[in-house]
C-alpha cells in the first residue's frame, strides 16, 4: 500500500473522512483498496478488478480517489436502492468530508419516470369510465400523479410514493423504448426523462444502475442521442451481477405483455383520433387473436422452457407465422393513417420494431440460446448469448476510460479467473482481493453436520434440515434468515415451522407479503425468522441480533434444468472444457458467499452461519466452498454453536 497516496491520507486517522465523519473507523483494507483505484486511475485507460469483502468500506474507497482525481466520473450499481443509497447519502458524505462538490446526477431507466404524455391518456380514458369499474377507480390515484408531475422535479416514481411496484398502472404512464414518441410528443418540454438525461450529460459524477450502463454499452437508439455522457472512469459495483444482466440485454427478448400493450395502446389511440378507420380495430383483434393461441399452446410449458421443448411443439411455429402476419397487416393499416398523429406513427414504428424482433428470435445462430419463459398470464421468448463477455469486452473498448468492477464475490478461493473470463476482460487483468476487517473467529461460527443427513435431492431432505438446526431454530434469542435455493423447499419448510415455532417467534415468509415489508417486520420483530430464496441471499443489510443466525438449506448450484445453463454447459463440453468445475462451481461459490455475507454486517456483529448441506464435507468439491470461506469459528454441532454466540455477546471483539 502506497502510504504516501492521497486517498490513503484521506482515509487514515485524523484524515479528512474521520475528522469530519463521525463514528467513521479507519480501515488498512479500505485504505488499500483506494490506493490500488487510485493507481488505476493514473494509469488510465485500463482496468481494475476488487473483492472487497464486507466491512472493508468499498464505496468510499474508490469515492474518495475518484473524487480527489477530479476526474469525470460514471457509478453503476447493483439496483435502484443502492443507486438511492449512493447518490442520497454516501457521495454527499465524501463530497463534504473532501470539500469538493462535483455536479452530480442520479439517472435510471426511463421505466421510474412519470410520463406526461402517458398519464394524459390513461386520465382520459379512467375520465370516460362509468360507475365503479376499474378504470374509474383508479381516477384518484391518477389525479395524485397529475398533482406529482407539477410539483415533482425530477417526476421519480420511485420518489412518489403513489404506486406499488406492482401497479398495473406504472406501465401506462411511464414510456418505453417502444411507445415513447420523442421529440413528436407534445409533452416533450414536460418530459421527466429528458431532464434527467440533461442533468447527466452536464454532470461530472453520474450515478446509473447496471441495466442503464448495459443500455447505453449496448448503444441502444432510445430516441434522445447519446444517453451516457464521456467520462475518464466507470466504477461497476456489485460487478458479479453484470454477465447475467448483459445476457439480457445484449440478447432478443419478445413478450406477449409487449404485444397486449401495443394491441391496447392502438385501440385507444383509433378511437380518439381515427375513429372512422374501423379496419384498424379488425388488425387490432387478429392480433388478440394470435397472441391468446400463442398463450394457450404454451399454458403447459415449464416455467422456464429450454430449445427441446420449444422445437418439439409442433404448433408453435403455426402461431408465431400468424403473430407475424398480424403485425404486418397492423402496419399496414396503420401507414393509411400515420401522418394524422404522431401516436398513430408511432405505434406504426412499434409494429416494425416488433416484428423485427419476432424476426430475430426465429433466426437461429449457433452462439446463441433460445428459451421461454413462461408466467401465469404471460409467455416471453428469449434468445440469449451463450457468454456475454464478448460483447462486454467490445462495448467497454468502445468507452476508453479506467473501469474498476468490485463486489464482495469475485474471487474462488484466490482465483479471479472465472469472473475476469465472464466480464470480458484480459487474463492478465490487475486484482486485488480484501479481506473483511472484522474478527470472523471471535464474531461467527460455522456449523454443518457431518456426512450424515441424507442427500439432498431425497424427499425428506427439508425435514431433515429442519429436524437437525431445530436448537438454532428454537433458541436463538435473536432472528434469522433460514435461506433456500429452491421456493418448492422454501414453501414445505414453512408448512412445517408454522406447527412447530414457538410461540412469540413470527415466521414471515418470501413470496406473502412485498419484499421491503418483510423485512421492516424482520427488523421490528427482532426475533423472527425470515425464510427467503434467492432475493434474499444478497443486497440485504440488517445488523444487530434481529439477524444473528443464517441457515442455508443447500450449496446454492444453479438449477440444471436452466435452458441457458444446459447450452452453456453443452459448448463447453464440445470444447473439450468441464462445465462443471469451470461454471458450475464457481457459480455456485460464488452465490455461497453471498448468502453468508448477510450475517456479519459491523464490527459489533455476532452470528452463526449454518450450512446443511452434507456435501460440504461429503464431497470433494465442498472444500472449494469452505476455503472461499471468511475464517469462522468451528463447531460440530448447532448446541455448541449456540455456546458461541452467547459467549460472543458476553465478551465481544475489541475493535
């Protein structure tokens, strides 16, 4: 570490951070990391890749640097909550600690911001309404959103506070890609996202999240230009979660939601400005029409469908040739009229683009992966990448700038190969990896049984997991997460803990109520348990004992009946290469590590980290899991783990 850098002064005692920060605590390992971003930046354009684990302070550490360099700047983060958390409290902080206040700009995807326009046809049409339908009960929300647009600067539903992320309202009076009208639409000197876009452009720190980068990276025409503005840096936090996001992105993606919107968007749009161009609705029904046949022929589909099942439906082919023709007819009919609206040309243009999409997902290449997906009233078809990391590495050559990407999970064991090949970047690419600055053996225990519960594909396995943490489950005085890889195992363990918690011991369980009002009652409550699945396994930050035990049920591999997983893994093997022990396992190490990050969260953190799965020691790939491991406390057995945890909160760590 470079004592005499800049950042490093920053961060040390009696530095700019902790005179003017309180409660800040100097760390070796933030210090460290801000001097290798600190470094990468003076040797620009070039890349950097950090595991910072939890604790070391990897915001500040590559703020500060940033900062100091003065150099103009683009933050992506994992989500939308740690992009708020970023640009509301934790550059404000550093700005004020290093008396340098940059312009700065917080901007998302045009699907957070209000849409004028949109609004003003979804009030018209809730407007004509009779009686107590529906559309006539949503008038009131829809007047708040008007009030919202005339007082709102920034026009953030997210910021509103009026809909629910599962609004069927949020869709019609928001844009897309697809239905906004750019610079036709009369409400453009109104428009949310263009201020938001300008304020970026003029700003020299700009915080996104990984969908806006990947759009931008992906050069997408959204109507406005150049999204993202030039920058000297681009910090990817939470960088383990880019491949997956890109493979959607830089991939096809055709939904019947899409086509719905569109079938509703030129309906309303007839009605109100070519009311006499009746065949219009007649195109408008044949595409109901094509879209429900594609609907049922799917109803028994798997929830996600690999290339098998979509090749062996012999209708499927019969009712995306139908889709096509009725998009082309839409077109057509909608070109008689595309000059007496703008909304009339811009649905025509809708229409192009959809088809052309249907165009693409039906042309089959051999480095891509078709598969569907299939919700309760909606089916998407996908055509993903194999590996996302060749157009990463083209996209950011096309930014030249010092591109850091950090998390807390990117190394297997010391090994950064695996995330560095999915990233795009160069085998010989800078590392540097962290340890957290907490004590893990006086802090954390980790407890798993021997070779001795059955395995976990048996069908008592989840019983079995139960049967074995119960003293964990029982008499903790704390909470927990107890975490699944699987919501069929999440549901069965709630069956059975509902008759046998405790009483006084809430259960709450993923999938009953909103994830955020979950966990406000898991922080309340102090001593429930939370049983989560995925979406709990990483980006959740409780400290103290509400959360003082993690229990994970399974090593968390991916599903191997994932559609993109098993083509992946089939082009590996055609190379000659193990899936397995070259994607699977580090995966799933990777996604370990994220689920045993929740439990120590501060330096006065005490927890247990359960693992119940017997292949940890009954196999001789555990080893990878537990060398990927911070360096808890060992014990054999959960009353012994427990043992630890009292005695932790009698005689905690000094720090």
């Amino acid at each position: 570490m470079n004592e005499g850098s800049a950042a490093v002064r920053a961060l040390s005692p009696g530095g700019d951070l902790a005179t003017a920060l309180a409660g800040f605590r100097p760390r070796a390992p933030q210090q460290a990391m801000a001097a290798a971003v600190e470094a990468a930046l003076a040797d620009a354009p070039n890349a950097l890749l950090v595991e910072a684990a939890t604790g070391v302070g990897k915001t500040f550490a590559y703020l500060v640097p940033v900062l100091q360099a003065r150099r103009r700047a683009l933050i992506s983060t994992g989500t939308k909550t740690l992009q708020d958390q970023l640009f509301d409290r934790d550059l404000p902080m550093v700005c004020e600690a290093l008396g340098y206040t940059p312009r700065r700009a917080l901007l998302k995807g045009r699907a957070n911001y209000l849409c004028p326009y949109r609004l003003e046809l979804a009030s018209a049409e809730a407007g004509g309404a009779t009686g107590r339908g529906t559309r006539a009960e949503r008038l009131p929300v829809l007047e708040a959103l008007q009030r919202y647009a005339r007082t709102s600067d920034t026009g953030d539903l997210g910021q509103a506070g009026i809909l629910a992320e599962d609004s069927p309202l949020w869709p019609q009076v928001t844009s897309t890609v697809d239905n906004c009208l750019g610079g036709e639409c009369p409400h453009v000197q109104d428009c949310f996202v263009l201020r938001a876009r300008k304020r970026a452009q003029e700003a020299e720190v700009v915080v996104v999240n990984h969908h806006l980068l990947l759009a931008d990276m992906a050069l997408k025409e959204e109507g406005f230009g150049e999204l993202l503005p030039e920058v000297d840096a681009v910090i990817v936090d939470e960088a383990h979660q880019l491949p997956e996001i890109a493979g959607s992105f830089f991939g096809v993606a055709l939904g019947t939601r899409a086509l719905r919107e569109l079938a509703r968007d030129t309906r309303r749009e007839q009605e109100q400005q070519v009311p006499e161009a009746t065949d219009i609705r007649h195109r408008v029904a044949d595409l109901e029409t094509a879209v429900a046949a594609l609907l049922d022929i799917s109803v028994d589909w798997e929830a996600r469908s690999g290339q098998a099942t979509i090749a062996a439906d012999g209708r499927l082919e019969g009712c995306l040739d139908a889709l096509d023709e009725a998009l082309g007819l839409l077109e057509q009919a909608l070109e008689v009229v595309a000059a007496r609206a703008a909304g009339l040309e811009q649905l025509r243009g809708r229409c192009v683009m959809l088809r052309a999409r249907l165009h693409e997902w039906r042309e089959d290449t051999p480095d891509t992966v078709p598969w569907a997906e299939r919700f309760r009233q909606s089916l998407t078809l996908h055509r993903t990448p194999l590996d996302a990391a060749r157009p990463l590495a083209q996209r950011r050559a096309a930014r030249p700038a010092t591109w850091v990407f950090t998390s807390a999970t990117l190394a297997v064991g010391e090994d950064f190969s695996h995330a560095a090949r999915r990233l795009g970047l160069p085998g010989d690419v800078a590392t540097e990896r962290l340890d957290s600055p907490f004590d893990f053996s006086r802090q954390a225990c980790l407890v798993h049984p021997a070779p001795a519960l059955p395995d976990p594909n048996s069908r008592g396995y989840t019983r079995a997991c139960i049967a074995w943490a119960w003293p964990l489950l029982r008499d903790n005085p704390g909470g927990g997460f107890f975490l699944f890889t699987s919501h069929r195992a999440l549901q069965e363990a709630a069956m059975i803990l509902r008759s046998e918690l405790p009483a006084g011991r809430e259960l709450l369980v993923q999938g009953e109520q909103p994830r955020g009002d979950l966990l406000e009652r898991f922080r309340a409550a102090g001593n429930a348990w939370l049983l989560g699945a995925h979406s709990f396994w990483e980006g959740v930050d409780i400290r103290g004992e509400a959360l003082s035990i993690v229990i994970i049920d399974r090593l968390p591999f991916a599903a191997p009946n994932d559609p993109v997983l098993q083509a992946r893994a089939a082009a590996l093997e055609a190379e000659g290469r193990s899936p397995f022990m070259e994607f699977s396992l580090p995966q799933a190490v990777l996604a370990l590590k994220q689920g045993a990050g929740r439990l120590i969260r501060d330096a006065d953190d005490s927890g247990i980290l359960a693992l119940c799965d017997p292949r940890l020691t009954g196999k001789p790939y555990g080893r990878h899991f537990l060398a990927s491991l911070p360096p808890f406390h060992r014990a054999r057995e959960p009353a012994e783990a427990l043992r630890f945890l009292l005695a932790a909160r009698e005689d905690p760590p000094c720090v």
